[in-house]
C-alpha cells in the first residue's frame, strides 16, 4: 500500500521541471532509481553520504516531492527527459 500512497503523493510537474536541477542532482536522481542506498550513490559518484543527503534534500525541496520513494518513481517516469538534459 505504500507504493501506491507514494504515487499519490508525486505531484504533476511541468514537462521540464527538471530543469532546476543541477547536473550532480540530476546523477543523484539517476542512480537513485536503480533502487541503491545514500551510501552506495555516495561510493559511485564519489561523494560523501552526506552531501548525498543534502542533495536528495534540495531535489525533493524543488520538486516538490516528499520521499526518495516519490523520487524513485518520477525517475523512472522521467528517465529518458533526465538523460536528454
């Protein structure tokens, strides 16, 4: 039941709201889809996890999304838009 709460909770974003992401968000967002934790995105892009964190913060503020599972589901709706930018 959570997965469809969390559908819900995806708000409907201009076509190109991405566009207020930065390129390192926009890797977040990417490697987030592929279901791995802060830590593991942190090792890929070499990172701290805590700078993960903050970015996973600043992409969910404007988006407006409230989870990493809203995310995750919009990533994978959006996946080919995210790659074009």
């Amino acid at each position: 039941m959570e997965h469809f709460e969390a559908l819900r909770q995806i708000p409907k974003l201009p076509a190109r709201a991405h566009d207020s992401l930065t390129t390192r968000e926009r890797q977040i967002v990417l490697v987030l889809a592929e279901g791995i934790t802060n830590k593991e995105i942190a090792r890929r892009l070499r990172l701290t996890e805590g700078t993960v964190k903050v970015h996973l913060h600043n992409i969910y503020r404007k988006l407006g999304i409230p989870n990493r599972t809203a995310l995750a589901v919009l990533a994978h709706t959006k996946t080919k838009t995210l790659h074009a930018a």
